[in-house]
C-alpha cells in the first residue's frame, strides 16, 4: 500500500500537472496547426476538443505508473517542451 504522502503527490500531479501540461500542449497544438495552414478557428478548436482526451490520458497515466518520481518527472519535462514551443512560435 502507498503511503498517503505519495497517493497526495499523485493526486497533486495528476490533477494540478496534469491540468497545466495539458492547457500548453492545447497552446502549442494550436499554434503548431495554425502556422501548418489550419485556419486559426479551426486549429484552437481542434486542439481544445483533442485535449479533453489528452487529459484524461494523463489522469489514467498518473496513476498506473509505479514511482510517483517519474511522474513528476514526466510531466516538467513536458512542461518545458511545451512552453519552450510555445515561446519559439510567438
């Protein structure tokens, strides 16, 4: 059984880390389909619809994978690349 630390930092990860790498990778996506020829409407659309999937992805994810590091770990480096894409296209 976890300890109740560890089931804490899960759930913070899941729901706060995931929430946040899931509004940049919306972001990005975005901007990524519109710079593509995506007309601009059609791209945030696309990308916001997509990403009721991609968080639920993750809230499944955060809680299957066994240390709770990697998790944390996983989701700053995907918040580094998202915002490091972000800030390329802007």
């Amino acid at each position: 059984m976890r300890s109740a630390s560890e089931r804490g930092l899960r759930i913070v990860g899941a729901v706060v880390g995931g929430y946040l790498l899931t509004v940049l990778t919306v972001i990005a996506a975005g901007a990524v389909l519109a710079r593509l020829g995506m007309a601009r409407s059609e791209a945030v659309a696309l990308s916001s619809m997509l990403g009721f999937v991609f968080y639920l992805a993750l809230l499944v994810w955060a809680f299957s994978v066994r240390p709770a590091a990697r998790l944390w770990i996983v989701l700053a480096a995907g918040v580094v690349l998202t915002a490091a894409v972000i800030h390329v296209l802007d």
